[in-house]
C-alpha cells in the first residue's frame, strides 16, 4: 500500500478541480448537492495529489445523495380530557 501521509484527494467535475481532502487523510467530501439528487457513475472523478503531480483520474461510482428527513404532520384534533390531577391530551 503507497504511503499517503503527504498525499490528497482531489475530485473533479468535469476538467474544474471541485474539492479537495486533507493531506494525509483518504477521505473527501462532495457537497452542495440537493437531497434526492443521482449522480451517475464518472459524473465526479478523484485522484490523489501531492500537490504538484496526480494520479490518473478514476470514477467516482454512482451514488444517491440522501433524502432529507421531513417533519410528521402537524397535530390535528387535538383533544383534552381533564383528569383529577391534569388532562389527558389526544391528538391525530
């Protein structure tokens, strides 16, 4: 295994260099994408820089940015039957 403790990774769109990891770390982040978007096989490539020379460029593979969790419903009906110490509350 090659020695990446001076080393990076870089992802491209297109020929424009689009983000860059930490030197030394083999992890890098694609962001700014809307929940729910698909990006397809080779829409991204990566490769590792030294920052003077990099590696052929790869495929990044094809990956679904998560949906954003959506809040339930609001309460509707809501409903309150008075106890002897408080309410019992109700709601749909």
């Amino acid at each position: 295994m090659a020695d990446r403790t001076k080393q990076h990774l870089v992802i491209y769109k297109g020929a424009v260099k689009a983000f860059e990891g930490k030197v030394g770390e083999k992890t890098v982040a694609i962001t700014g994408l809307d929940a729910g978007t698909v990006v397809a096989e080779g829409d991204y490539k990566i490769a590792w820089s030294d920052g003077i020379n990099e590696s052929d460029k790869v495929n990044v593979p094809t990956f679904t940015v998560n949906s954003v969790k959506t809040k339930p419903e609001v309460v509707a009906n809501v409903k309150a039957t008075p106890t002897n110490d408080g309410a019992n509350v109700t709601g749909e």
